[in-house]
C-alpha cells in the first residue's frame, strides 16, 4: 500500500507530537546554555502537511522570514528546515549579542552566524529525539541560512518534494524567557524513509 496522508493514523500524529515535544526539551537545554538565561520551549502544534501548504502556514508570502535548510543523511534521507519570523530571529540574537531588546538593524555576518547555530541546535535536537525513538542513525548535514520573502525560502522544499513526494512534517514552536519567540520546523524525508520510519515505530508493517 503506498503511504498518503490518507491512512496515517492518530498513533503516528501522536508519536510525531512526542519526537516534538522530546526535540523541543533537547532544545530548550542547550539553547539555555548558549544564553546563559532558562528558556521555556513548548509545542503547541504538530500536524503532516502537504507541500503547496506551507506558505500560509507560517506568515503571508511576502513578509520576511529567516530559513535553515539542511540535508538529512544516513539511515534516512530527506531535508529539513528550521524558520522564524524576523521578530523573533531579532529577539534571540540581540539576547545572543546582549544587545538592547529593541535593537532592530539589517543581521550581519555575525548574526547570521548565530541564528545558524541556533537553527543547526534545534534542528539536530528534533533529529536526535526521532533517532532514538527509531533506533536510526540520522545526521544534519552543514546548515545554509537565508534571510528572504517567506515565498522564496519555501520554494525549496516545494522543489524538494518534486523529488521526495508531498508530505511534510511541521512542527510549530514557542520558545523564550515567556515563549515569546516562534520557529516552525519542517522535516521533510523520502518516501522510502518515511516508510521505514513508520516500520521503526511499529505503525506499519
């Protein structure tokens, strides 16, 4: 039987929640590090989605959004993104660069080098939590990060799906001292992985 949204069952959106919630926690601790602050982080929505609905999703197509996109290799194949809003990328690079809240200039160089690492952070966090519920070894390859209309960015993984089929999965987050950042994670693997991922967990034979 070919894999659809059709016939994903509530056990698997609920085995997904949890890779998020665990990915999330694993953010949380190491990201509290880098800040040297306690940051609470929580998931409020997980859900499988079909690429041409991402877009909306997230914000209109036009604004501006920050993106990580990676590679997904080794025992699964795929790639993934990590995005956030320009609001929230400001707030946690000024907490980063102990800078003033309200400071609001164009990222440079070095920024851009921090919102990286964060997005890399997150990103290896959601994978090691589903690594270690299927028992598969799964690796971020080195992150790109683009600061462009939310329309460009998610034209990446539309050509993506054009080779791994239509199904992703997205994960929103809240994150901060009183959550007040969002990011939205994007895991997108093949076909034949999201099959296998599915035998790992048991909910296909």
């Amino acid at each position: 039987m070919g894999f659809s949204l059709d016939n994903v069952n509530d056990m698997y959106i609920d085995v997904l929640r949890e890779i998020g919630n665990i990915g999330a926690g694993n953010a949380t601790t190491a990201i509290s590090q880098m800040l040297g602050a306690r940051l609470n982080m929580e998931v409020p929505k997980v859900q499988l989605m079909e690429a041409s609905d991402l877009g909306g999703a997230i914000c209109d197509e036009e604004e501006t959004i920050v993106g990580i996109f990676l590679e997904v290799l080794d025992d699964i194949n795929g790639s993934m993104m990590f995005l956030m809003k320009m609001e929230s990328a400001h707030i946690i690079v000024n907490k980063l660069m102990m800078r003033d809240p309200s400071y609001n200039e164009p990222f440079d160089e070095m920024d851009l080098s921090a919102l990286k690492e964060i997005g890399n952070i997150i990103a290896s966090s959601y994978l090691t939590a589903l690594s270690s519920l299927t028992n598969m070894k799964i690796q971020p390859s080195v992150p790109y990060i683009a600061v462009d209309m939310a329309a460009a960015i998610l034209s990446v993984p539309a050509i993506q799906f054009g080779q791994y089929g239509d199904n992703a999965l997205f994960i929103e987050t809240e994150f901060g001292d009183d959550k007040e950042m969002q990011g939205y994670f994007i895991l997108m693997p093949e076909q034949d992985s999201y099959e296998k991922i599915l035998r790992a967990l048991g909910i296909m034979n």
